[in-house]
C-alpha cells in the first residue's frame, strides 16, 4: 500500500489547532499528532502518547484547495468537509505540498471510475468480526414466517411468490414477494405493467395481533387518460381483504371492565383510544375523523367488526398532492378512487428529494465553521432550513400508519413515485413503532435489510460513493492569500449560482435530456418513460449508472436515522441500541468500507457478487456490540402498564436537532428551542393569573395556557394534506360538510374531469406545460404555487399553537375526487 508522508501540517477544528503529520493511503486521510494533557495536566498511566485520526475518501463531501504563495506569509490550505459533518482545516508548510495532498485526495476520491476501487473490496477484516457474516442476517422466509407466513403455517391470506426470483419481472423489488394468497402469478404479470417499474403492490409487514398489513408498492400509470387496470384493483382489493376471514389470529377479544389500558394499547383496545400524547392528542383526533370521514355509512355489518374489511383502509400517497397531479403529465400519477372504492387515500405533502437536499445543505450552511470557530451555528440557517419540520412531517405520517393499523385494525398500503425513498421511511418507522422486535439490535438490522436493501432504495444514487469533481475547488487567485473568517462564502458562492442554472435548465428541458438512471422521485413532469427495458437498464452495475449525479443525492436514509433517534429519545427505555449505533451507522453509509450500501437494490449486489467480495457492515457491529447497547434498555412488552406498551408514538411537538450528528453540542443547536418553551411557559403562567375583567362581575375565570410552541415546529399542523374516496357522505344526521370541504365526488358526474381540469389549471399556473393544455402563458397568480417560495419559508412563521376545528379542517380540504475506517471503530474526529 502506498503511503505519502507530509510532514509539519497544521490542523484545525472547533478553532483549536493541532500540530503533527498528514499521511495519505489509498483509501484514507490519517492525521497523526501527540496528545497533550488538558492544562499541562499528568496523562495516566499506560495513555497514548499520539492520536490517529482517520478520513474516509468517499466521505469526503466538499474539499476547498487555498494556495498561498511563500511569499505572502500565509500557509497553503485544504478546508474539508465530511459527509458525517466532520469539519477539519489543514495547514500546509508550502504550496506544492499542499497541491499535491489536494491532487492526491481528489484521485482517490472522484476519479475511481468504479464502485470496485473502493476499499471494501479490499478490506480485511479485524479478528473479532471474522467469526461473523452479516449478509446471512436477513432470511426473507424467516421474517416473514416470525410475522406467521409460511406454508406450513395455517394460511392467513398471503403467500410466498417467486414471480420475480431472477429478477425479471421487476430489477429493482427482492427477489421474493409476499402477495395475496388468492392472487396468482398470472394476475401479478398482467398487473405488473401499470405500476411504475413494475413495483406492485407487495406485503412488508403483517401485524401478528390483528393481522392487519403494511404493503408497499410505487405509483400507477394513470396518465391523463386515466388508466385503469383490473389486475391491479384486484391486487390491492386482495390485499386489503386478506384477513377478513382471520379474527385477530385467533384471540377472543375481552371486555375490559376493569382499568384502562395505558394509552399505547393496541391488543384490545377496540374503542378507537388512540396512543396519543398529550401534545398530539388533538391532530390525531382530528386526522382520524378526517380520514374516517364517510366510512359508517358503508359498514354493512352492523354491530359487528370484520378485519380486513373495514372502511378505514388508506391508501398513503406520500407526495404532496399538486406533486402527484403533475405526475399524470408523464403518464404517470395516483389512483382514482373510483375503481378503490374500498379504500380511502390520503396525501402527506413529505417533500421529494431536491427539497431535502437543500434543507440540509442549509444546515450545512449553518454549521459549516466548525473547523475554524467556537462560534455556535448560524441560528436563522438552521430554523430557515426547515429540517426539524421535515423530520416532523416524516414521524407525522409513520404515526398515522401505524396509528390505522395497530389502533384502527385496518390495512395501508404506502407509495411515493418509484417507492423506494418516501415510501421506505414510512414504511420502516411505522413498523418501529408497532413492533417491539425491530427496536432490537438484531430486529431493527433486519428492518433495515428488508425495507431498504431488500426493496430498492437507491443507496448509490441517494450517497454517490464515487464523489464528483464539482466537490473539489480551487480558490481563485484573488482570494489566495487572504485570512478565512467564519461565515465567508468559501468558494461556494459561485457553485450556488450554477446549481441556480442548472437547476433551471433541469425544469425546462429534462424531457430532452433525460438522465440513464430514471430516477423520479424528484416528483416532476420531466421524468422519464417508465419502459422495463429502461428499468433494467437502471439497475444494472456499469460505469454509466456508477457516475455521481449531484441533483440524485439526498438524505433519505439520514432522515430515517434521524427520525429514529427522535423516538430513541423521547422513549429511552424501549430500544436496546444506543445513539452512538444511529451514529457510526450513518458513518458507514458513506465511508465505503463495507459492501452493504454501495448498490442500489437486491439484482446489483447478487450480480456483482458482493456476498463473496465484500464484507457486511452489521459485522462491524455485531462485533462490538457491548458499544451500542443500551443501558436504560427494558425489553418487557405490556400493554397494561404504562411506558412498557408494545406501541409506541412519537411527541411531535418534542423534536429537536440531533445534535451529536451533527457534531455539535445539544445547547449549541437546540437552545433556542428550549428558550422559546420556557418563553411560552411564561406567557401560559401569566394566562393562568386572576386579572382585573371590565365585566359587572370584576374578575374572569383564568385561561388554560397554551401548549409550549417551539420554533419550526407547527404544533397543530398534520403532515396529512387531502383525502379522496369514492364514497359519499357518511351515516345520515352528521354534517361533515360543516367541517370537512368536498371539492367533488365519485357520484358527481364528470368527476374525473373535474380533477383533469384542476390539473390543467395547477400545471398552466406553474409554466410546466407551455402549449400542452392550450393555457396563456401567465398563470394565475393565485395559482402560482411556487415551490421556491414554499421551500424557501422560515419555520418560524408556521406556528399556530391552537387552531379551531374549523381552521383545521379548512386548512386540510378534503379532496373527494375520484383519483471502517482503518481503526475499525473510532470514525474521524468523533466526539463520543
């Protein structure tokens, strides 16, 4: 292994600088310098004298080259940034030396040219992780067996099929589908076409209590046209069917006379008590009479409750609705409601991918001097960039999944565009959160195999292992040798402007330059034709679908970790990993040591052979797992008993940056969360003092003090945006139309149209389809929804702390349309 040695580098981080020697490999950046005692204090016995910290290449997210003549008195530097926000500033004793470590990392880092160079086909492991083989973990027949689908075990409505077991009929789902045990394979094929990329509708959990199903598949071809296909409507039907001759998997349902279960209760609670906290109580309240909406009049067994076959089944469409909508320009779109009649569908406005990678990217903004500064994080960045309202949206939606099947004994069925970004977070929380085993080490690796490597998610795409050459910047002349102060721009400024225009150059001409990879998750008009060819093409492993495309990475995976944490937080006692396991696992999904995330489905890694070529990053933790435990941990599961039920929810209005992620303090980056609660405190305290009243009797009865509002994030706001049924209103005497607007509805004639026109009139407002629809080139300015303007409002200015029935439901219209590094454990600079 080649090694280069430079020597006298200067390094800085969280403005303290530190003297020692910079050692560039094939595959990591090693800074090795002495470790001096705090305050000249005694070091203790046997402690080590240097300190080896290691940098990953592919890790490296964004790399600055300074060149300072000699003669300017200034050293040369490289300002690098990681992908685990690690933020580090290195001090060059002359120009050359510096340009060659900056020619050096940038070879090894974005001019690979192969998934193959990377160094987890050269990693040999440790001792203590040979005895482990983490690609044997996950056994698909064994999972689903624990959730009792087996062939040997009584039949509850669902089976094994190896439709697609080579990997032809859909490249990018698993090689075996669990599907409706009445559907049969011929059905499957002929369905399969009317799915984005033939991702059908497909079963990924099955609640042992209640033997109600999570499916998850991608969007229809509905299409302007609206195209229908039967094949697909009997597979979803199945789906949402195949339990209704299981009753609870055979438990007789008691009466309780006596206590209450806890709130999280969801064996036996059949009197709709949600899990609520008492912060959320009132949006659950409400999301569940917003979905439930005109169910009663279609339950036709009256006085009695057939799972399976209850009218609260959903449809999760987790784009926003305008999103979906434009999506029918490519042939593309959402289910009309007309031919789901035994569904409802509901909208969770979770933003695509583009609009995560800027929130982010804003954070970045905001932490971005960490290397140089002990200055805290930009505080109007970080609230401006709306993260912790993403976070919330994605915990939102989970929750109501998990909500309709654990409380509600229905079936949901979940999907995005392609399925396989939006669709994989909420179908992976909501399934931590109903089930207990997946809070485990062993179940939540499992959880993690299934519903994000087993189903698809572009790991590539959404990471870029391979980095890109617009990360690596040289400063321009003019700025060589000038001092860097906290908040400069640091080169960045021109990469904005260009993002800016290509970014609009993406908008208006994608439908002539399309991209080889078909990704669509961007929800846009400019996606590509969904062709099978063009599915297979995407997924297999070629220099051209290898390449990093900037505009495809997003922090899909990072949101779910974050999410999870989030839950890991507010119940401590429930998970048996620790924060640092979310951490160090976020590490490795860009360090490129194992093989576990460098592919984008099941077929690119049977294909390329990394079971045998590469190792699986759950050795890593397997092997040191006494780190990641819990120590709070308590494994016992009862519903009776409060704070041990088998539920658990998270508290939306609890959400708070994560900060050890980020590489910063907890009071660095959530004080002015908990400054703003206190504040509120306050004003709910005054609220509750006596005062003087100008009525005749002198005084007035104290007001409940409102609940704590936290800055970017709205309190009584739901992640659900509209729901479409084809049903009418529902039982006779109650009024929904008092609170819940119907736009339209299956009965009415025309209604397809009618959504064919709103369409039209959303897409001419937004300049996306000049001359397609006939429109005038200036849109409506009440119509103009435009996306740079929702993305770019401050969370600060979305915070209603309580809001009326009335407002809520007007603000939600309901739409009743028919549609290793080499230490092997101490990533860089890691603090914890």
């Amino acid at each position: 292994m080649h090694v280069k040695v430079i020597p006298n580098v200067d390094a800085i981080r969280f403005g303290d600088k530190y003297s020692g020697e910079l050692r560039l490999t094939d595959h990591h950046l090693i800074f090795i310098h002495p470790v001096t005692p705090p305050n000249s204090a005694t070091p203790p016995p046997n402690a080590p004298k240097y300190r080896e910290s290691y940098i990953a290449y592919p890790i490296i997210a964004h790399c600055i080259f300074r060149p300072c003549p000699s003669v300017s008195g200034r050293p040369s530097s490289i300002r690098i940034r990681a992908r685990d926000f690690s933020l580090i500033n290195f001090l060059f004793p002359n120009e050359i030396a510096a340009r060659e470590a900056f020619d050096y990392i940038r070879t090894r880092t974005c001019r690979l040219g192969s998934i193959e160079k990377l160094y987890a086909f050269s990693y040999q492991p440790l001792k203590t992780e040979k005895p482990f083989n983490g690609w044997n973990l996950y056994d698909p027949r064994a999972e689903f067996r624990r959730q009792g689908i087996s062939t040997k075990s009584v039949d509850r409505g669902w089976r094994i099929s190896l439709i697609n077991e080579d990997y032809i009929f859909s490249p990018t789902y698993p090689g075996l589908l669990v599907v409706p045990s009445k559907i049969s394979d011929n059905v499957i094929k002929y369905a399969g076409p009317y799915r984005s990329r033939a991702r059908i509708p497909v079963l990924t959990y099955l609640h042992s209590l209640n033997n109600c199903s999570i499916t998850r598949s991608s969007q229809p071809l509905v299409g302007f046209r609206g195209n229908r296909s039967i094949q697909d409507e009997k597979l979803v039907s199945a789906c949402f069917s195949a339990s209704a001759t299981v009753e609870f998997n055979g438990l007789e349902v008691p009466t309780l006379d006596t206590a209450d279960p806890s709130p999280s209760s969801s064996q036996f609670d059949l009197r709709g008590s949600s899990s609520s906290e008492g912060e959320t109580t009132d949006i659950e309240r409400l999301e569940n009479e917003f979905i439930a909406g005109s169910e009663a009049s279609h339950d036709s067994q009256a006085g009695k409750r057939v799972y399976g076959a209850q009218q609260s089944n959903l449809i999760v469409d987790a784009r926003p609705t305008i999103n979906a909508l434009a999506m029918q320009v490519v042939g593309k779109g959402s289910e009309n409601m007309e031919y789901y009649p035994f569904a409802k569908k509901a909208y969770l406005n979770i933003d695509n991918i583009h609009v995560m990678r800027e929130s982010l990217n804003t954070v970045i903004e905001a932490i971005k001097d960490g290397d140089i500064s002990k200055l805290p994080p930009n505080r109007e960045l970080l609230i401006k960039s709306n993260w912790l309202k993403h976070i919330r949206g994605v915990l939102d939606g989970s929750a109501l999944i998990a909500r309709q099947v654990g409380i509600n004994h229905s079936h949901v069925l979940i999907h995005c565009s392609d399925g396989w970004d939006r669709t994989s977070q909420l179908s992976a929380l909501s399934q931590l959160m109903l089930d207990p085993f997946y809070r485990t080490i062993d179940g939540f690796i499992i959880l993690v195999e299934k519903d994000w490597l087993s189903f698809g998610h572009m790991f590539q795409q959404r990471s870029g292992p391979l980095g890109h050459e617009k990360w690596f910047v040289v400063e321009r002349d003019a700025m060589a040798g000038s001092a860097m102060q906290p908040g400069e721009s640091d080169g960045r400024a021109g990469e904005a402007f260009e993002n800016a225009i290509a970014g609009a150059r993406r908008f208006f001409h994608r439908s002539r330059n399309q991209d080889v990879s078909g990704d669509t998750d961007g929800d846009g008009p400019g996606s590509p034709p969904d062709e099978n060819s063009q599915a297979k093409r995407s997924s297999e492993t070629s220099p051209a679908t290898e390449t990093t495309r900037p505009n495809e990475i997003s922090p899909v995976f990072h949101q779910f970790l974050d999410a999870t944490w989030q839950i890991l937080r507010q119940h401590p006692t429930r998970f048996e990993f620790n924060e640092r396991f979310l951490r160090r696992l976020l590490y490795h999904l860009h360090a490129g040591q194992y093989g576990t995330f460098l592919y984008n489905c099941e077929k690119q890694r049977t294909d390329t052979h990394a079971h045998e070529r590469t190792r699986s990053v759950w050795d890593y933790f397997l092997s040191r797992k006494h780190e990641f435990l819990n120590p709070d941990y308590d494994a016992t599961v009862d519903d009776r008993q409060s704070g041990r039920e088998r539920l658990l929810f998270p508290k939306l209005t609890d959400v708070r940056w994560w900060a050890q992620c980020f590489g910063r303090s907890d009071s660095e980056m959530n004080e002015y969360l908990d400054q703003a609660a206190a504040h509120e405190q306050r004003i709910g305290s005054y609220a509750l003092t006596p005062t003087e009243s100008p009525s005749k009797s002198g005084s007035r009865s104290p007001q409940p003090p409102p609940s704590p509002k936290l800055p970017g994030l709205p309190t009584s706001r739901s992640v659900l945006g509209t729901t479409e049924t084809v049903h009418g209103a529902p039982t006779p005497g109650r009024k929904n139309s008092a609170t819940l607007k119907h736009s339209s509805s299956a009965d009415t004639p025309g209604a397809f149209a009618m959504n064919l026109a709103k369409l039209r009139d959303g897409v001419t407002g937004l300049d996306l389809g000049r001359g397609l629809f006939g429109g005038s080139d200036k849109g409506d300015p009440a119509k103009n929804h435009s996306p740079s303007r929702i993305q770019g409002e401050q969370e600060m200015a979305d915070m209603p702390t309580h809001q009326t029935r009335q407002s809520f439901n007007h603000e939600r219209e309901v739409e009743s349309t028919p549609k290793s590094s080499l230490d092997n454990g101490t990533a860089s600079f890691e603090t914890g």
